[in-house]
C-alpha cells in the first residue's frame, strides 16, 4: 500500500530492502531477530550506503510544506526511523512503508 505523496522506492532500492530484510527473517527465535534488526539496522542506516541515501530522498519529497520531525515536530528531520519499532517488529525493520523522517 503506497502512502499519501509516496514517491516509492526503485527496484534496486527495494531489492536490497528485501535482501537486508532476509537476513533479519533468517534469524532464529523473535529475541535473535530483535537484536538483528537492530544491529543491522545500526550497520546499514548510514549516510554512505546508496540504499538509505534514497530512502532519505523520497522521504524528504514526502514532506509537503516544512520538513519537520515525526516525533517533536520541532526540528528537521534528516534522520530514517521507524513507525513501528524495530523493538517490537523485527519483521518491518527494512520495510519501506514503516519509515518516516526523525532527527537525531
């Protein structure tokens, strides 16, 4: 299901989504896959790796108006975050529909 203003991701993009989302799905029991997600998260989610560095660009063109924070609404958001917390949902780590902009 595609967001309100939601550019969507290219195939390329969505691909490597998919592959990083694997490796947290391959992970034994729901605690494993907690942690996982979470490392991975950490390792991919940088300012280098041409994957995120697309999520940031279309999450920026979904902001209509000022680009704000998801949670404080305050700041400008340059940071990929969650809507659903990897926390509690290792299974949406690395899914395009579960990001939104936040700052750091």
């Amino acid at each position: 299901m595609l967001q309100l203003n939601d550019p969507g991701l290219d195939a390329t993009t969505t691909a490597r989504l998919r592959a990083y989302q694997a490796k947290v799905d391959a992970i034994g029991p729901y605690p494993e896959q907690v942690e996982a997600g979470k490392t991975l998260f950490s390792r991919y989610n940088r300012r280098d790796n041409g994957v995120f560095r697309v999520i940031r660009k279309r999450l920026a063109i979904m902001c209509s108006g000022a680009r704000r924070c998801s949670y404080c609404e305050d700041s400008v958001g340059d940071e990929v975050e969650h809507i659903k917390p990897k926390d509690l949902y290792p299974e949406d780590v690395f899914v395009w529909e579960n990001y939104g902009i936040y700052i750091e």
